[in-house]
C-alpha cells in the first residue's frame, strides 16, 4: 500500500511538471546590437568600449501562460541605453523602455511586464522602466524576419551568408543577452529606432548585429548556437 501511494505521487509529480513545462512561456526572440556580434577580432576590439551601448530585444510568444494569464499570440519588445557595451555579460542594463502590445488586455500586459522582469534577470536592476503600449509587429518575410513598434521601430534581418564557418578569420564573440535555448546569428538588413524617450536616434543596416533564437522550449539546450538553415530552415524549422 505504501508502494503504491508513493507511486501515485511520483506520477502526480511528474504530470504537473509536464504541465508546466507545456504552459510555460515560449516562442522567438530576436536581439538587435549596436555592435558587431560576429566579425573579427580587430572589428570587435574597436567596438568593445565605445560601440554597443544600445540593444533592442523582442519576444514572440507562440504558446504558454505566465501566473495565469495566456500569453499566446502576443509580442512584447524592450529598447535599452547603456554606458555599457550590452553585447557584454557584465555590462549594466541602463534605462529602457518596453513595447507593450495594443491588442493585449491590460491582465495580458501586467502579465508581460512581470513575466520580463522575472526571465531577464538584467532587467531586474533597471533604474529607469518606462513603456508605451503601441501596434507590435514580428514576422516572417521573405529574406529573414521584421519587427516593427509603432513609429518607434523598425527592422528588417536577412541571413547570416559569408565567413559562417570562420573561414575568413571571423567568429563569434557574443551569446544572447536574452534566455535562448537555441540561437544564431542574422545580418541587420535595415533598422531605425527613434525613441525620445531615452533621447535616441539610432539607425544602421548590413551588419552581423543580430541574434535570432527561441525561448521556453522543453529542450535541456540552454544558449546553443546553430546556424542559420538549422535554425529557419525548411527541413528542420526551429525558429
């Protein structure tokens, strides 16, 4: 008899962890830097102090809920300033500012903002948190992805091509800021961000500044970088 109750409460234990494994938040993030992320070594040693200091961070959450509140469907976006080179583990959050989805209900919203400031642990020491609620767009297009927020931001990505085995004295350099279970690196085909709220103009285009990833998967990988065909491609399509 006690076998069996321990047996029973072994499977109860383990059904509600695969609940909460298929409940918990998930999706696509793409991460945008003001800084070369793949690139040699003279590139990046001439960007480390003085380039980087702005980020731009947005999820797209295909499934899963968070303190009770679906979050499926939705997008959620987070621009951020720094003395800092945010490329860098170390580096300090600075002030930013998060794109709070206009479809969503104000329960879908709050639940966002507290689903971001529990899963980024960065984000937890931001001094200066504001946001605004606004159209989000993240999609597939033909040649990557785009994201757009409003008036505020826009970006269009396409895939990572030359040197993406190293062979031209190129590597990475950097992981996600973001929590990724799998991720790799996209060219910054077009992007501008005007934001006055962190008194922010900041437009580039055709640099390896991008990681594109997924999130809250059951995988055990944490942080894996593939390449682009293993991460969006059409026979084994991750992202």
């Amino acid at each position: 008899m006690k076998r069996l109750s321990f047996l029973l409460a072994a499977l109860s234990c383990f059904l509600c962890t695969q609940l909460f494994a298929q409940n918990q938040p998930r999706g696509s993030v793409l991460e945008l830097h003001s800084c070369e992320l793949y690139a040699g070594g003279c590139i990046v040693s001439s960007e480390a102090t003085l380039g980087g200091r702005y980020m731009l961070r947005a999820w797209n959450f295909t499934g899963g809920s968070f303190r009770g509140t679906d979050l499926t469907g939705l997008n959620l976006a987070v621009l951020q300033s720094s003395g800092d080179n945010l490329a860098a583990p170390e580096a300090q959050p600075g002030n930013a500012v998060v794109y709070l989805p206009a479809k969503a209900t104000a329960a879908q919203r709050e639940a966002l903002l507290s689903w971001l400031k529990s899963s980024q642990h960065d984000l937890n020491t931001t001094a200066n948190f504001q946001s605004r609620i606004v159209p989000l767009d993240f999609a597939k297009t033909a040649t990557g992805y785009s994201l757009t927020a409003a008036d505020f931001v826009s970006v269009a990505t396409a895939p990572l091509e030359s040197c993406a085995t190293g062979a031209c004295g190129e590597a990475l350099w950097y992981t996600p800021r973001s929590q990724t279970s799998v991720f790799t690196v996209a060219v910054d085909r077009w992007s501008t961000v005007q934001e006055p709220f962190l008194k922010l103009k900041w437009a580039e285009a055709g640099r390896r500044s991008v990681f594109l990833g997924q999130f809250g998967s059951n995988s055990s990988a944490h942080n894996l970088y593939v390449s682009f065909p293993e991460l969006c491609g059409p026979a084994a399509r991750l992202f």
